[in-house]
C-alpha cells in the first residue's frame, strides 16, 4: 500500500504533466464512451421519435419497457454481453470479447434506453404543439420525425450528454466484458478501482479527479445548451 502523504499533489502533478498512462486511459475512456453515445443516438433519436408518433398494439409495453431499461444494472448489461460474445455465444467468432468493441457494445446497451426513452418524450411534447399544423400541410408522420427532431436538437443535446455522462461514468459492464487490459481495455473507472486496490493513489485521484472534470464539463454543457435554448425559443 502507498502511503504517500502528497498523494494529492502527485495526482496533480501527473495530470499537469500529461503522464503518459493517465492520458492513455482517459484517450481510451473517451474513444469507447463517445463512439457507444454516437451509435446509440443513430438508433434511439429515430426511435424515440417513432414511438412518439405512432400509435400501435403494444406501444404501452413498449415504453414501459424503455423506461425500465433506464435503470439497466450495469452488471447484467455487462453479463449479457458476455455471453453473446463470449466463444460458447452466438457473436463469439468475432473475437470482440476483452477489446474496445466490446466495451462499445455493453455501454450502447446501458445509454440507448435513456436517450430513445427521453426523446420519446420531448418529440410527443413537441408534436402535440405542432400535430394541427403538419397535417394541414400533408406532412406524413415519417417525414415529421426529421423535423421533430431538429426543432428538439436542444432538448436532445441535452439528453446525448446525459448518456455520455451515464457511459463515461460506468464501471461494471466494461470491467466484465473488457478485463482491464493494461494499454488495450481500462478505462478511467476500471482503471481507478484497480489502482486504489494496488494502493497507488496518485493514478487513482489523478484519473478521479480527471472523471470528476469531465462529469462537470459535461454539466455545464446541459445546462448552457439548457439556457441557450429557453433564449432562442423564448
């Protein structure tokens, strides 16, 4: 165990001078975070839209299943994940077991729920104001969902960052199906937990103190988006 009594000033120390592991784990940490909150909006954005404009037998179920989903425990993401890729698994062939694609898919499956659930609800809000309008104007709902969409694009950035706050920030599901390989898989959470186990401090508050960072970066971003949209749209 370190016993360091300037663990904090060491941390600080290898953040200001850009230590080689630290910004390797964070570099991956953002790559794998910021690729699954990509690929999840490519699905969720049309999604959302979609439930919110049509109407069908088991719509119901459907949200609500949605909205379960948001609370997704991160373990049983993580072990779902495993078993579909793992070499007994039906996508084990593809030998994404223990890398960075793997960690995509765990983390796309914890931030796609949140972001199709929320903008679920910000289109079906936005579509009762404007319903009357589109139709008088013979616009069908299929063509309504690009323009929801981008007359929510605020909404929404809003809701993308939620989700790439909810992927930068998890830990289980990227441990299980990524094994923290040193230089291949940790991330800044896996990476933490492990160095704190080692009892090397310094990394550990080092990559905490870069985490809590980019958790109050990715705040202030909703929160600007937030005040810029309730300026232009009144």
């Amino acid at each position: 165990m370190s016993d360091d009594p300037n663990a904090f000033q060491t941390a600080l120390a290898l953040i200001l001078g850009r230590d080689p592991d630290l910004i390797g784990i964070v570099t991956l940490s953002l790559q794998v975070s910021l690729s699954a909150v990509l690929i999840a909006a490519l699905i969720a954005l049309p999604l959302g839209a979609a439930l919110a404009l049509w109407r069908f037998p088991g719509r119901g179920a459907v949200i609500v299943m949605l909205n379960a989903l948001m609370g997704l425990p991160p373990v049983v993401a993580g072990l779902a994940v495993y078993l579909l890729l793992s070499r007994a698994g039906p996508l084990g062939e593809f030998g994404l077991l223990f890398t960075p694609g793997a960690m995509v898919i765990a983390q796309v499956i914890l931030v796609l729920p949140i972001i199709a659930a929320l903008t679920r609800q910000q289109v079906e809000e936005l579509h009762g104001d404007y319903r009357e309008q589109l139709a008088s104007l013979g616009v069908s709902r299929a063509r309504r969902i690009p323009t929801l969409l981008w007359d929510a694009r605020f909404g929404l950035t809003t809701v993308m960052l939620a989700g790439f706050g909810r992927a930068s920030a998890e830990v289980g599901a990227v441990m299980i199906v990524g094994g923290n390989i040193d230089g291949v898989t940790r991330v800044m959470t896996t990476a933490i937990v492990l160095e704190t186990s080692k009892g090397n401090l310094p990394l550990a508050l080092g990559l905490g103190m870069v985490l809590l960072a980019l958790v109050a970066l990715v705040n202030a971003a909703a929160h600007l988006v937030g005040e810029t949209a309730q300026r232009r749209l009144g």
